[in-house]
C-alpha cells in the first residue's frame, strides 16, 4: 500500500468475498496472512496482505 492509502483491516466477510474461500478455509489453510485480533470476538486481516497472497497463489497457477 502506498502512503497515500495506508494498509486497513478487513473483516471476514470482506476476506471471503476477496478470495472466494468460505470462513473454514480462510482459518485452516496454513499459509494464509494471520488474522489481527480487534477486540475479545472480532478479528480482521490486513488488506495488503490478502491481497499479496492473492497474487501470490495467481502466479504459482494453483487454484482456491
């Protein structure tokens, strides 16, 4: 991310609808970003990091 639109966190359904994975995969698969605890039940992801593991599994060819 650029200074100009600094990194922000997203939550499950936004994680879901980035990377076509429902909630179960987007816990159990070992190399996906980890989530950030925001508060006692709710946790969010940071969005470049999504994303650059989106790209990540596009240029590999391996499908979701």
């Amino acid at each position: 991310m650029t200074p100009a639109h600094p990194d922000r966190l997203i939550r499950l359904p936004t994680v879901c609808e980035l990377t076509a994975l429902g909630k179960s995969s987007v816990y159990s698969i070992p190399d996906f970003p980890k989530r950030v605890t925001l508060s006692r039940r709710a946790v969010g992801w940071r969005l470049s990091e999504v994303l650059a593991w989106i790209e990540s599994r596009s240029a590999v060819g391996v499908k979701s």
